[in-house]
C-alpha cells in the first residue's frame, strides 16, 4: 500500500511523438463530430473559414475558434450536446457566480474515460484495493464528488463517500473507518488540520491518513507544506473542470514538479490572453483544453482563464505527457487595485510563510473618495491568539504583513487581523475576494 504505479505505462510513457499522430487523429474526428453535431459551434467555424477537412494534423489546433464559458451558457441546456439527449447518462455543471448555470452531458463513454483519467491521479498517489478513500468534495451537480468516487472505485479502494460538511463526523469516520487518502479542497484540508488539532487527534497516531488528492481551487506550494505538516501526508494536486470532463484532467506525480495532463484524452496549449496567440512551452499564459474523445459534449479550444505554464521536458517519473504548473491565478479572479494586478495566491503565499497568521484570509476591495482601497482580513492561529495579549505585539504581526504583502504585490494594503474561527469556513470552493466596487 503507498507504493506509486503508472495505472495505464501504455498512454501514460507513450513515445511523445506517436502521442502527437494519435492526438491529430482524434482531433481531426472531434472536429468532425463537433461540425456535423452542434450548429452553434458550425457556424462559429464558418464565419472563420474554416472546414473539418482543413485540421490535418494537431499544429492545425490553432484554426479553431475558441469557446468560452458564456457559449455554455448562451446554449443553455442542451445546445452543445453532440449526440441525443437519449445517449446522455450522466449530467454535472456548476452554478458559477453570475447568470445561468453550466451544464455538461455525458454519455456512457465519457463517464469511463473520465474514470479512467481520475484513476491514473490515484494510482499515481499509490491508491489500490488496500486504501480507504474520504471523499470530501461535494456530491451533485459538481464534479468533484463523483469524479473522485468513481475513480476511487475503479482502482479498488474502499470508499468512503462523506461529501462536504459535518466535520466532526469526517473526523470521526476518519478516524474509525481508518482512512489513509483524502480527496477535497485544500481549504477544507486545512480545516480538517486544524479541527484535528483541536480535537487532540495525532497524525499518524490516531489517524492513518498518508495522502491526499486536492483540487478545485489554486493553492500554493506555501499551502502544501502547511497541509502537509498539519495533517502529516503526502499532499498531491489534481486539476479538472467540469466543461472538460471533472477532476483527472491533469494529476501530480511524486516529483510534484507539475501535473501531468492525460493528453491521450485532451490536448492543452497556453495563449497570450489578450491576443489569444499560441505561446510555447515554459512562457507563461492563459491555459486552453480541446478535448479528444469526449462525445456527448466536446471542447474545442475551451477557455479556462487559468493562468499557468506548460513543461514538455521529460519527468523522472517515466510519464512523457506535457506538464503543467501550478495555476497562479485566474484572469477573471485577477483584481486591479489602483492599476496593480493582486492575486489571491499572491496573498495567500505571505500568510502561510507568517508565524502567528492562519491560511484563512478574506480580501476586501472598496473605493473611497474615487480611490481603491484593498482590506486583508487575517485570522490568528489559535496559539498565537491565546498567547498574545499585548496590543504591541498583535500591531507588530499587523505590520510584519503589511509589509510582506507589499514587498510581493507592490501597493499597500490594511490588514486586519481578526481572532481564530471568525472569518467564514468554505467546505466547496473558498471564497477569497469581496469586491464592493461592483455592488
């Protein structure tokens, strides 16, 4: 048990240059299916000019049209499904924070290869028939549950299907069920961290937990070591999206030097946001997945506004696919504060570095007088807030932040700091940013 494995060496190690003959094959018969299937997506590809006949080989990725999440929701429910309504089983979406939801079909196939890809995640983080898996992300419409689930299943583990919620229960499950890997945030990981501190528990001692899986949400290599060291496990990242299938899209290996996509599955390229110009390995830019096989409701050129980099050197692991880094931030999450761009993993990196300032954070945009103001909310540590009863000391931690976060972002900020447990715990995705100059 713990030991990683390449769950399918056939894909996964495939010659990079017969991976890209496969992908140009599978693209060309998406493109197809995508033309001949969805009007809408037609006649974006021919007020470009272009025709299925004219993607011959992957480099022709970049003759497509993009797609964005507002066609997701212009088509609401079912104007991007590429097949009958009758060979979809399965739908997921997401409410996202403004207009109509999302919603994505499935066909009976997509479900595997989305199985199959969540699979590899696990199996790179040594899961098998001896693990007992908490899956702590959302069930329903989200994909994090159920993706998580099934791909727990399919390696053989025993499964323990918590959903978000109810920490003491999780604790106690945890606990008594003998969980070894946990599949969430890595916000509702760090709860978890300090909910068992509080409640006495010793990893590693009183829990068998050795992993975990966390995803749908940026977090920094600042929060995995804070995770790690709280909850006494091997912390891996997972990526995925519900427009292109789920969680597994793309997975950490033990070198955690990126996430391997499953290329096989899905092709990823980084573009300039503002041109939207294909930009090469190791330049930096907004992230974008065509899918391959997905029939039900395939991607092509999908925006994700995920800012990242892409890696093609080769892994110590064995696994030749295309890595990328960790996402450094979202061009629709970016804020602008008197001309500067703050991204809360910018902030969120100085908090977790800071003795005494828990990774629980809420940033405060406002305007007053016709000028930008940025508020950092900081919640104390426990320890620190039941050891600290000088003001002195509480206004030197205030100022050590303050200057922090001004050294990495540039502006200054007011931080505030507040007592443990009083800013607001998410159990889903984490709320970082309340923007009172859009209310």
């Amino acid at each position: 048990m713990g030991k990683e494995r390449i769950w399918n060496p056939e894909m996964e190690c495939m010659d990079p240059e017969e991976r890209r003959k496969l992908q140009g094959k599978r693209l060309r018969e998406t493109v197809e299916h995508e033309y001949a299937n969805v009007a809408y997506y037609r006649e974006r590809m021919d007020a470009k000019g272009v025709k299925p006949e004219d993607i011959e080989t992957i480099d022709d990725i970049v003759k497509l049209p993009f797609m964005e999440k507002t066609d997701l929701r212009d088509t609401f429910p079912f104007g991007l499904f590429a097949v009958p309504n009758d060979e979809i089983v399965r739908i997921q979406g997401s409410s996202g924070t403004t207009g109509k939801p999302i919603v994505s079909g499935y066909t009976k196939e997509d479900v595997d290869i989305w199985t199959e890809m969540v699979s590899r995640a696990l199996a790179g983080a040594g899961a098998d028939k001896d693990d007992v898996i908490q899956v702590c992300y959302g069930y329903g419409l989200f994909t994090g549950g159920l993706g998580a689930h099934q791909g727990a299943t399919n390696v053989g583990a025993m499964v323990i299907p918590m959903s978000s919620g109810n920490t003491q229960r999780q604790l106690m499950m945890m606990q008594e069920l003998g969980t070894t890997i946990l599949c969430c945030t890595p916000s509702y990981a760090a709860y978890l961290g300090e909910s068992i501190r509080e409640a006495g528990l010793v990893p590693g001692k009183d829990l068998k937990l050795r992993a975990g899986i966390f995803g749908a949400e940026p977090w920094t290599e600042e929060m995995r070591k804070h995770i790690e060291e709280t909850l006494g496990i091997d912390a891996r990242d997972i990526y995925g999206l519900t427009e292109i299938a789920g969680p597994g899209v793309a997975f950490e290996c033990g070198q955690k030097n990126g996430s391997h996509i499953n290329e096989d599955h899905v092709i990823a390229e980084i573009i300039d946001p503002v041109t939207g110009k294909q930009l090469p390995y190791g330049t930096p830019g907004e992230l974008v997945f065509t899918t391959l096989t997905k029939k039900g409701m395939p991607m092509l050129r999908y925006r994700t506004h995920d800012i990242c980099t892409l890696y093609n050197d080769k892994c110590a692991c064995g696994r030749t696919t295309v890595r990328m880094g960790r996402i450094t931030g979202r061009t629709d999450d970016m804020i602008v504060v008197r001309g500067v761009n703050v991204f809360p993993s910018q902030i969120e990196t100085v908090l977790v570095r800071t003795p005494g300032a828990s990774p629980n954070y809420l940033l405060v945009v406002d305007r007053v007088n016709n000028s930008d103001t940025l508020e950092v909310k900081v919640e104390m540590t426990g320890e620190v807030f039941t050891s600290t009863d000088s003001l002195g000391e509480m206004q030197r931690l205030q100022k050590y932040i303050t200057d922090q976060i001004k050294s990495v972002v540039g502006i200054k900020v007011k931080t505030t700091i507040v007592p443990p447990k009083t800013l607001p715990r998410s159990e889903g995705k984490a709320k970082r940013v309340v923007d009172n100059r859009k209310l």
